[in-house]
C-alpha cells in the first residue's frame, strides 16, 4: 500500500480547468507544494517501477485528510475500489509475465452460459492444462483471467457475447492450448510488453466487471515488492519537479535510480489538502551493471527494506 490519501489527490495539472503550468512557468515561487516534508515510496513489479513522493501530514492536516477519506461518496468508492484493483492487476501481470508467455480469448458457441457455468467452464478448463502441463515436464501454471459479457443482472438481456481472457505463462504449443478448451473457440497470441510493460492489457481486460469479481488469479503468482524510504524529499525538489514534470523529474529520477529509464511524471492536487502527489512511471534498462554496483551510499538509502504488496480486496484468486 502507498499513499494512504492519494484518493484525495484526484486533479491531474493538466485537467486542471486553467494551464497551471504556464502560470507557474511566470511564477514558479508559487507551485503550492506546502509546507510539510515529502517522502517516496517505489513499488517493483518486474521491470516496471512506480515511484510516489506524497507529503507527510501534521496532526491537523491528517485528521482532516481521514475525515475527507472517511465522508467519500459511494460513487467515489466504486470508482476508487476500480481504480486499486486495475493498478494492482497491472502490476501482477508487469511481475509475472513476459514477451515469452500468451495471452488467450475464450468464447462460447450456442446459448450464453450463466456466470456460474462460466466459472465452472475455467476451472474445467486450468485443471486440464495443469495435467497437460505436469505431463509435458512444464512449469506450473500462472494465470489470470477475467469473464465479460453475458446476461445483465438486472435486465436479463446480453450486454454482450461472453467470453473470456486468460493470461499464462507460455511452454504449451498453441494449437494444444486453444484445442482443449471445447466450449466454443480459443485464440491465443504472444504477450507484446511495451515501455509501460502489460498496462495496455491490463486496463483492457478489466473494463467490464459487470458480475462484481473483477478478475481471478492462481496463487502462486509472485506480489510485486514495495520499498519505502525514510529519507525525505525537501520541498524545493517538489517544486522543481513539478515546475518541469518532464525534463526535471526525468534528470533525477534518473540520477537516483541509474539502472531505470524514465517514462513519465504525473503530479496531482487536491481540493481539500495542501502539498501535491507526485507519481513516477519507471522501466528497468536491463541487468544491474557497474554503475548501479557503484552506487553512492547517498542513493543507496533511498531503496531500503523489501516489503510485500498489500493486495487487500484487490482481485480475487482461487
């Protein structure tokens, strides 16, 4: 888990109703940072890494900051809960899976299954390729999977033809893969990580979560790693990284984690607090090397003590 209050940081700088960003480039003294001290945090999931520099509250902003939390809006909740449970889906997928791994549509032919009978269908469906898999002298099986379309709860009509995606990990000839499935037809490609690793594919397989689980998982999959740093960020290095999100945030973040490219900086506001979130999108170069071997002990206090991910509610496995 993060920043505890980064739901009430919602206002991205350029969302903002007025170019923020032109007027601080006239007034940069006047980027409201705050007066409180800044920490980061890095989450690690495979070769992406997210960094979060947030601000650290004094008594009366934290009270205040709870009740905000406390007092949100059910429709704000929802949309909060979608949120946690995409970010951590992308994050399992960057850890888990590579270009070498599949990804695989499944879909029904004849009458639309029930959501149950779907379920049904996918366990039917794993515990064959885990017997494929031992038979073949292959690694377990990974998975994660997410059923769309059916019947809607309310109406009973289609909202759209069921059907199925599955990521696992590759090993299995194709034709094997999509022929055991025999409820109807299976397409399966390769996995085609980009700069943001599997994000695309991520957000593409949540988008409807019409039946309330939103995706399932096996369990032997590896949790992305969080690091948290003790050492804090001075407020001038927040301005000036939101005063020029791009080529500065770019220039340290690189600086700080040599074996790391930069790939994007968003800071958000908030209507209720002071100070602003920063968040820092990272992909990792390739095997640490002599320069990263050579970090200065300066930089090595900024990734200090593994800890696991909390992933509380945040997709169901089986």
């Amino acid at each position: 888990m993060g920043f505890r209050y980064g739901c009430l940081f919602e206002t991205e700088w350029q969302e903002a109703q007025v170019d923020l960003t032109s007027w601080w480039k006239a007034q940069p003294s006047r980027i409201p940072v705050g007066k409180m001290g800044y920490k980061r945090s890095v989450t690690l999931a495979g070769p992406r890494m997210e960094c979060e520099i947030y601000p650290v509250f004094g008594r009366a902003d934290e009270l205040k900051a709870r009740a905000a939390k406390k007092n949100m809006t059910p429709g704000k909740q929802r949309k909060l809960n979608l949120k946690r449970s995409e970010q951590h889906l992308i994050r399992l997928l960057d850890t888990n899976f590579t270009e070498k791994d599949v990804h695989v549509t499944l879909t029904y032919r004849g009458e639309v299954p029930s959501y149950e009978q779907a379920m049904k269908d996918m366990r039917n469906y794993i515990n064959k390729l885990k017997r494929y898999r031992k038979k073949m002298g292959l690694p377990e099986l990974k998975y994660i999977y997410n059923i769309e379309g059916g019947k809607d709860r309310r109406s009973g009509y289609n909202i759209e033809r069921m059907h199925i995606h599955m990521i696992t990990n590759g090993g299995m000839n194709r034709e094997d893969l999509e022929a055991i499935w025999d409820n109807g037809y299976a397409n399966c490609d390769r996995l085609q990580p980009n700069e943001r690793g599997l994000e695309e594919l991520g957000k593409y397989i949540i988008k409807q979560h019409e039946h309330g689980k939103r995706w399932c998982a096996s369990r032997n999959l590896k949790q992305p790693k969080r690091r948290k740093s003790d050492v804090k960020t001075s407020n001038n290095y927040v301005r000036r990284m939101a005063y020029d999100m791009q080529a500065v945030a770019k220039e340290q973040m690189e600086k700080l984690y040599p074996s790391y490219r930069f790939v994007e900086c968003k800071v958000f506001y908030s209507d209720i607090l002071d100070g602003v979130y920063i968040k820092v999108l990272m992909r990792k170069k390739g095997e640490r090397n002599e320069q990263v071997r050579g970090r200065t002990q300066n930089q090595k206090r900024l990734l200090p003590e593994v800890l696991p991910e909390n992933d509380e509610n945040e997709g169901r496995r089986i």
